[in-house]
C-alpha cells in the first residue's frame, strides 16, 4: 500500500514501483550525485577523530 501527499501534506514516499526498471531500461528514482568539493574543517576532523579511534580500538586492545 502507497501513501499519497494529499494538498498541504508535506510527507513523501518511494514505492517499490518507483525503484524498479522501466520497460525501457531507466528507473523512475535517481539519486542526486554527490559532487566533490573542498573538505570542511568538520569533515577533516570526523575523518581524523575516526582515525584515531580505530587506531586505539585496534592496537588498544578494547
């Protein structure tokens, strides 16, 4: 069972219809590609802190 967007109803749904193969080959749902960019001081710094914590987990013995 679908759920529809009646008027003002901001909710949204995909459907297994939407992910299948059309007859012609193309899928009803694309995903937006992820465009590279500059790294943000945040990003760097999840980067390093998963880094470092992998580290401490391996070699940490935990």
């Amino acid at each position: 069972m679908s759920r529809t967007t009646d008027g003002d109803d901001e909710e949204w749904a995909i459907s297994l219809d939407d992910l299948e193969e059309g007859e012609d080959g193309t899928t009803g749902y694309e995903p937006a590609p992820i465009e590279p960019g500059d790294p943000t001081a945040e990003g760097v710094g999840f980067v390093v802190l998963g880094a470092a914590l992998t580290l401490v987990v391996l070699f940490g013995g935990f």
